[in-house]
C-alpha cells in the first residue's frame, strides 16, 4: 500500500469514527439507544494495513447518568420548571377569584330584579307610588348598573387572564424544552472532549458504546476512566 492510499484510508477511518459517534450521541439525546442486537461492523482489513487497531467501548448511558454536569443540570431544569408553576399557579389564583367574582355579581343582580319585579304596580288604579318608593327604585336600578359595570370588567379581566394563562403555559412548554436540548448537549460535548482526550492519550482509533456491542471483554472498557475524568 502506498503513502497516499495510507493517508486515505486514515482519513476514511476518522470520518467514520466521527459519524459513528456523532450517531451515537443523537441517540443519547433523543433518551433512547439502538437494539443491543445491532452489532457495529468495521473493515479492519481496509483501514489498518494489517496493523493492530486499538479499539475500547463506554456505557454513554452509565456516563451520562453520572455525570456530574448532569445535577447541575437537573438543578437547572427543576428551578426554572418551579418557577414556570409558580407564575401559572398565580394567574390560575387571579383567574378563579374574578370568575367568583363574575359569579356573585351575576345573582346580585338577577337578585335585584326579582325583587324589584316581586310587587308589580296596579296600573289599572290612578293612585301613584309614594315618593320612598320611587327613590328605592332609583336606587334598585343604579345598583344593578354599576354591578353590570362590575360584571363586565370582571368579564374582561378573565379574558386577559386566560390568555395570560395560556401563554404561560406555552412558554413553559417551550422553555424547558430549550433546557433540556441545552443541557443534554452541553453533558454531552463534556463527555465527546473527554473521549477524545483517552483516545489520543491511549491512540485508540475506535470507542463504542457499550449499548451497541454484542461481545467484548472488559479489557476495553474504558467507562470508569471516563467517569473518573469527569469528576
């Protein structure tokens, strides 16, 4: 084999490594690994030029898991998740007590008007109401005014509140979503320059996840050296 086919075939080998992994580290993300079943083929043959090629596997999932990043992380995703509730917690509080509010104006008033249509007047004598009479009646008919003003406004701010409502829960759907995806990669970018540091330190070509594996002795487990780096 010649120089340049060496060079590429070294080239084609970290091209695959990279895909491989970056597969790899998709799978973590999305919080979900491949059958054990899958088996990872390499040409050794076509790549090595007949020399020995240093491979090593890690459990991603163990890792990940222990990372120490990853309390920070969930430390981060519970704060903001609390304080998402709290501020929809406080709206859904206001929300109940204008529709109470709604509510009790709406008897007052049906309670007004049955009381003032309880004692219908005799049209057919001439005799007037006492003059008591009508100012109670004035008075009935300002009282259930300004509770539908009162109703009304009540109406308007549980319009405002629920649309409130509804983007708070919207937002708080989308915030901790952006955590999560921010988080999960964050942990795992730590983990890749950790990997890369053994594989240069140890000039391992190839690390698999333990996940994809059928067989390998514990020799090439590098889970714990990669765990240790972490801390």
């Amino acid at each position: 084999m010649t120089e340049g086919e060496s060079e590429d075939n070294e080239l084609i080998m970290k091209t695959f490594v990279f895909r491989a992994i970056r597969h790899l580290f998709t799978a973590a993300v999305c919080g979900f690994f491949v059958s054990p079943a899958v088996a990872l083929e390499i040409p050794v043959s076509a790549v090595t030029d007949g020399k020995a090629m240093r491979i090593a596997y890690a459990d991603m999932e163990l890792i990940y898991n222990v990372c120490p990043q990853k309390a920070r992380a969930t430390k981060e995703y519970r704060d903001a998740k609390d304080a998402y509730e709290t501020a929809i917690s406080s709206i859904t509080a206001a929300l109940a007590v204008r529709r109470g509010d709604t509510e009790r104006l709406q008897k007052e008033i049906e309670e007004y008007r049955r009381g003032t249509s309880a004692a219908p007047v005799d049209v057919s004598t001439e005799t007037l109401p006492p003059a008591a009479d009508k100012t109670a009646s004035a008075k009935t008919v300002e009282a259930v005014y300004e509770k539908e003003i009162a109703r009304k406004a009540a109406d308007t701010d549980i319009t405002k509140l629920e649309a409130s409502l509804d983007k708070a829960r919207a937002e708080m759907v989308s915030g901790i979503s952006d955590i999560e995806k921010n988080c999960s990669t964050d942990i795992l970018q730590t983990i890749y320059k950790v990997l890369e540091q053994i594989a240069v330190e140890e000039e391992l070509l190839v690390i698999i996840d333990k996940n994809y594996i059928l067989y390998a002795p514990e020799a090439y487990d590098i889970t714990s050296k990669v765990i240790d780096r972490l801390k």
